[in-house]
C-alpha cells in the first residue's frame, strides 16, 4: 500500500514539475516572440502579446498603458527611430539573452538582457540594457502584463554595418 501512495505521489510532483517546465517554456517564448516581430518588420503585431491592461515603460523612449496604446506605440516606433537618426531606413535588430523566470500561479516575473543594433543609411549604433518583465496567464496563454526597459548604453558605431 504505501509503494502505491509513494508511486501516486511521485506522479503528483512529476505533472507539476511538468506543468512549471511547460510555463517556463511558454515564457521564454512569448519574450522572443517580441524582439523576432520587430526582427521581421512586423511592429504592428507586437501588441497581440500584451494583456489588455498592460502597461509598457521603456524610459525615455516613452509609455503606454492597455493594449490599444502599446499597439500604437509599436507601430510608430520605426518613424520614430528613422526621425531620430543620422538619416533615413533604419533596420533594427534585437537579440534577447539569459531569460530568466519566476512563476507563481498566473502571474510570473522574468529578466533578461538584449543587444540590438540599428543600422541607418549613414550610421550604425549598438544598444544594450535589460528588460524587466511581468506576465499574467490568460485563458491558456501567457501574456505581458508589464515590460520596463533599462538601457545600459546606446553607442554610435561611425564604420555602421552593410545592410
């Protein structure tokens, strides 16, 4: 009897490690889902991994708060990275590094860091700094509830790349 209950048991721990194996994976990959929309040009879509309520705060490169807006945000956010560099077509790229999460529940936490690379007609800048990130489960998907950037440096790279 008791070699069953050990056995129930152990199935038990095993689904829910499972179940926070199968969360951690679904983490990591709604927070690359982010930097490969822009990767591909696909701005407009960047909104769909947000709850309704979330809020974005990436510093001086501006807020939004609910879905509509971060929609908006993303949209604009190439005119808006055109507009502020050495000239026009600028191609942006962002590399996510060392994802790491906390789960509790329907809400997680996680941290991870980036380097992203704008390339202008001109000039070319390496970027780098850290996301702060907060997730709420929906349904039976994980969305974010909260992403804070934290830029590190943004530094001008006069040799640029080729496109």
């Amino acid at each position: 009897m008791s070699d069953n209950l050990d056995l129930i048991e152990q199935v038990k721990r095993l689904t829910e490690r499972l179940g926070t194996l199968e969360d951690q994976h679904s983490l990591r990959t709604l927070r690359h889902r982010l930097p490969r929309r822009i990767n591909d040009g696909q701005w407009h879509r960047v909104g769909e991994l947000f709850s309704e309520t979330a809020f974005l705060d990436y510093g001086e490169l501006g807020r939004a708060e609910g879905r509509p807006a971060i929609e908006r945000y993303f949209a604009a956010l190439p005119e808006l990275i055109e507009n502020s560099g050495p000239a026009s077509g600028a191609l942006v790229k962002q590399f996510v590094h060392a994802h790491d999460v906390q789960i509790e529940g329907d809400r997680a936490t996680g941290v991870s860091f980036f380097e992203e690379k704008v390339v202008f007609d001109t000039e070319s800048t390496m970027v780098a700094g850290k996301f702060v990130d907060s997730y709420v489960r929906e349904g039976d998907r994980w969305l974010f509830s909260r992403i804070e950037l934290e830029l590190y440096w943004a530094i001008p790279y006069p040799r640029g790349w080729q496109r």
